[in-house]
C-alpha cells in the first residue's frame, strides 16, 4: 500500500467517498484525513500525524465508526449534552468537539474501558441498581464523569454531584437516581 497522500487529493473528495477511503484505509492501520495521516494502537493512542495538519474528525465518532467502541454516544455534536464524555488522560472531555489531532498520544477511556475485564464497575453497578438509567443514551457520558468525579472527590454531597454532572443532560430521570446511584457508587468505592 502506497503512502503517497498527495495521490489521494482528500480535499477534493465528497464526504461519503471520503468516509469509504478512510475505511479502505483504516484497516490497513493507517487514518487519513486532510492531509494528515494517524497511526492507531490497540490500547486507543493516537499516534503523532506524519504530514500536514489538521484532523476533520472528532474523537467521538473516531472512536465510534472507526475503531468499533459504539458504547459513546453523540448526541448533539455541539458539546451541549454529554452523552459523548471519554476521559482524556484523567479528565473528562466532550468527544464530539474534540479532534482526533488533539487526542493526539493521549490515554482515551471510553465505556468500554471501565471494566475491561467484562464484570461491571462498581459506578455501573450502581446505576444499574438504582435505576440511574432509563433509555440509557446519557449513560456512558454520565459513568464516565462519575468514575471521573470520584477520583477527585470521593465522599461527595449531593450538591457536588449535581455540580460534578452539570454537563450531562438526561432527558428521562430527573437526575434523583442519577445522584442517588453516584452516592451508592461512592459508598461501595469507600468500603
């Protein structure tokens, strides 16, 4: 395979023959766009772009449609919701507004990376038996920032909670279960 960009002339194509060339290309281990090309690793770290500058693509739907981690949803694409938050080197982030040229060597936690190993994180856990979910669209976001939260703040208030999510709509439960499940996680976490 040829790694002659110029041969390609990304800048001209239309979106959907630009989105099956990235595909092609893709499988190969190789991510073009712009001028730019990313290497990808297993464990989800971008690797430096060897020429041009400036990667179209958000983190979000990078991770989504081309690595296969369906688990972050996009909501509103204009960082509004959280349905998208991914943890970036320990701190929350909207993946739908962040490129994938700025995840750039950067240690990327989607859903999928909260509990590796297929037995559920205490946080999922919690919302699971406290009902903290209802259509789950805003989950992974809301799990995301809540493993996040409890980092930093392990013995939250409810006031902290609802601070901490602030950036996380649910249009479904009216946050009560959402707090009430970040207490029980916490609580498990302090035990």
């Amino acid at each position: 395979m040829t790694r002659n960009l110029a041969k390609y002339k990304l800048w001209s194509l239309r979106r959907p023959e630009l989105k099956s060339l990235l595909t092609r290309l893709f499988v190969h281990g190789l991510f073009v766009t712009q001028g730019s090309y990313f290497e990808h690793s297993a464990d989800c770290k971008w690797k430096s772009p060897r020429k041009g500058s400036g990667c179209a693509l958000a983190t979000g739907p990078f991770s989504r449609d081309d690595l296969g981690l369906t688990g972050t949803k996009i909501g509103c694409d204009t960082s509004q919701c959280g349905a998208c938050v991914v943890s970036m080197d320990g701190k929350t982030i909207k993946s739908c507004t962040c490129l994938a040229v700025q995840a750039n060597g950067s240690d990327i936690t989607t859903i999928e990376g909260v509990a590796p190993d297929g037995v559920l994180d205490p946080v999922q856990e919690a919302f699971w038996d406290n009902h903290g979910l209802q259509c789950g669209y805003c989950t992974a976001g809301m799990i995301i920032t809540t493993v996040e939260l409890l980092k930093k703040n392990p013995n939250p208030s409810d006031d902290e909670v609802r601070e901490g999510l602030k950036g996380n709509i649910c249009r479904c439960t009216g946050y009560q279960n959402i707090v009430k499940s970040v207490q029980a996680a916490a609580k498990v976490n302090r035990s």
